[in-house]
C-alpha cells in the first residue's frame, strides 16, 4: 500500500500533467522543438530523481511509484513519460555500476535534472552487436570510441549518454560501457526531417569520430558492459510498459468523453451500447496491463528476477496501448465529439512505441529466452 507521502506525490504529479503538461502537448506538432521547459519543470519537483536514494539526493520511491509517476506523465504527454524513462534507466546504470569518482562527478547533474541522459541500449545490444556498431580502443589513460548507433532515444537532446562497445584487441569480451558527455568532440547526434519522432520525442542516429573517454568515465569493468546492459534492458521494457498503460489511459478518456458528448445525435442505443461494450472491454485491457506491470515492479523492488514479467508487461501494455488507440479512432468517427487531431496523434504514438528501447520484437526474444529456453537451429524449425 502507498504510503501518505507517496500518495501525496502521485496527487501532485497527476495535478501537474493534467494542468501544465497536458495543455503543452495539444499544442505541441511534429517538428516542434524537444519540450525542455517541461523536463526542467520535473527537476523542480524533484521527479527525475525519484527512485535515487537520499543520500544521493534523490527521492528514494520504489519502483512501483515510479511506474504510477511514468503512466500518469505519458497520459498526459507521451514524450514526457518516456524521456523521464529514458533518463532515469541511464542515471540507474550510473549509480549502480560507475566508479564513485565518476558517480561523484556526475550523479548530482543527473539526479537534480541538471543534465538530462540517455542510452544507445536495446536487448539486441549484445557483444557482437557492439563489435560491429561501436569500437572501444585504448589509448593511454583513456578509451577512443569509433562507430555509429541506429534510432537512439532522444539523440540530440540528451547532455551525455550511456554507450557500449567492443575493445578492438579483446574481440571476444563481453562489451565495454563508457558515459560521454553530448559536448565530446566527435560525437555527432544531429536528427534529420526522416528520423523518427514519437510527439516530441525523436529516435535518430548517434555517431561517434575519434571520440575520446576518460578513463574514469568506464561504467563498470572492461568486458562487463553487456551483463549491464542485459539487466537495464530488462528495466527497459518495464518503464516503457507503463508509458504505454498511460497512452491507453488517455485514449479511453477521449472515447469516454466522445460518447458521452454525442448525446442524442450519437448513433441508435443499440449503437451506444454495442460502444459501450467496446470501451468496458478497453477498460479491462488497460487495467490488466497496468496490474502486469504493478506485478513485475513489486518484483523488481524485492530483488527478484524481473526479466519475463517486465517482457511481458512491454508486450501486453504496448499492444493494449495500439488496440484502444485505433478503436478510439473508430469510436469517434461513429460517436466520438473530440477533434481528430488528438485521435490521430494517440494512434501515431502507440504505433511509434516499437521504436523504444529494442521494441515488441526485442522484448518478445527475451521472453522467448526466459519462458521457452534457448532454441537451437533443429528446434526453431
């Protein structure tokens, strides 16, 4: 149960969104600029430290809040919800596994909201994948980075990020992760017109030229990188599960409130209740998204394995989030009174959400991985 202090914050986030963030995403179109004053809005509140202990200066909420403050952002603004996301699993893997000369250096910019971070980390990011993306060369007191990564959430947005890559001269290592900061010399994350863009929230190329790391910037041992990563991913699909529970939410709100304004000029009540049948079968999908997600938190909070449950969940939320949105579609052109443009944004949205972290199809191999086992050749024929 939450306690009063949690209850209070999650009252304080859903009055935020719905007065603050809420009106700043009807306003917002594709090719606006990235919504930085709402994310300096949520360092005032403390939000984008909210599962850090105290002593780092964070909030020190479990990762049940967490999922709760996640849905109610992306109910209001979907980019919102997963940048917190974004920035959050990244800050994690920092002060998890960084040095403490490198989590004294950078953990208080990243918990207060000073920085904003981001990671190039997907569940097809194994250690052959880095080898071919991303090289890790030694060079003195410190690492060179060479390579290119494909649809990195908030690339060009984020002030530092969290990547993994192969050291040239120990090909068969487990991946090297390293922190480099936006303003690195060589690191290039401009966005063009054709990347994609999910309300707000772009996923473009990251490259990297001669890119030179401190040493003391290597998150975690040499050859370490890819259990790391193999972990965050798991949290991965996780946040963006609840970011998908909250784009339901705001869909099934639009065709409740569509069918309720069309009144008498809505279709026969054999129609409105053929409608309202619909949307109490929505309700009950999104609640059960939302109770696999709660589920695979509370696993997470008491150290328990995470992997299949926050698969699940990512599956389940984000194919959810695609049937309430294209049903809220057909709703309101037979009863819906909202304008089209919030029904379209929504089914634009949900489609997008395959694009984070590795998408259905990476959450789906690692559920395949936990549930099934591994599949040899003969087997997978």
């Amino acid at each position: 149960m939450p306690t009063n202090q949690q209850r209070a914050l999650l009252q304080l986030v859903r009055e935020v969104s719905r007065r603050q963030i809420a009106p700043r995403a009807q306003h917002h179109v594709p090719g606006d600029a990235f919504p930085a004053e709402l994310f300096a809005l949520l360092a005032e509140l403390d939000l984008l430290g909210l599962p850090f202990s105290s002593d780092d200066g964070g909030l020190g909420q479990p990762t049940t809040v967490v999922c709760q403050v996640l849905t109610e952002l992306s109910q209001a603004f979907l980019a919102v919800g997963l940048g917190t996301w974004v920035h959050l699993l990244a800050t994690r893997i920092v002060a998890d596994h960084a040095s403490s000369s490198l989590r004294h250096e950078v953990l208080p910019q990243l918990i207060t909201g000073e920085w904003l971070a981001a990671h190039a980390l997907t569940v097809s990011t194994t250690a052959s994948a880095a080898s071919r993306s991303m090289q890790v060369t030694r060079d003195g007191d410190g690492y060179v980075l060479n390579g290119a990564l494909s649809d990195v959430a908030y690339a060009g947005q984020a002030d530092c990020y969290v990547l993994l890559g192969r050291l040239s001269d120990r090909p068969g290592d487990g991946g090297t992760m390293l922190l480099v900061t936006a303003d690195t010399a060589g690191l290039d994350c401009a966005l063009s017109g054709s990347d994609a863009t999910i309300h707000g929230a772009a996923a473009g190329p990251l490259t990297c030229r001669d890119v030179r790391v401190p040493a003391h910037h290597r998150i975690g041992a040499e050859g370490d990188g890819g259990r790391i990563a193999a972990d965050a991913v798991d949290l991965a699909h996780l946040g963006v599960a609840a970011c998908a529970v909250g784009l339901a939410r705001a869909a099934l709100q639009v065709a409740l409130t569509g069918v309720r304004a069309s009144g008498r000029d809505g279709p026969p009540a054999d129609g409105r209740s053929d409608v309202a049948g619909t949307i109490a079968e929505l309700a009950a999908a999104v609640e059960a998204a939302d109770a696999l997600c709660e589920r695979a938190a509370a696993a997470d909070e008491a150290g328990r394995p995470v992997a299949a449950l926050a698969a699940m969940a990512r599956i389940v939320a984000t194919r959810t989030a695609i049937e309430v949105t294209e049903r809220t579609a057909d709703i309101h052109e037979r009863a819906g009174s909202t304008g089209p443009g919030v029904v379209d944004r929504y089914r634009l949205e949900a489609a997008a959400l395959h694009l984070v972290d590795g998408g259905d199809n990476a959450a789906r191999r690692a559920l395949v991985g936990e549930v099934v086992g591994d599949l040899d050749e003969d087997d997978e024929r």
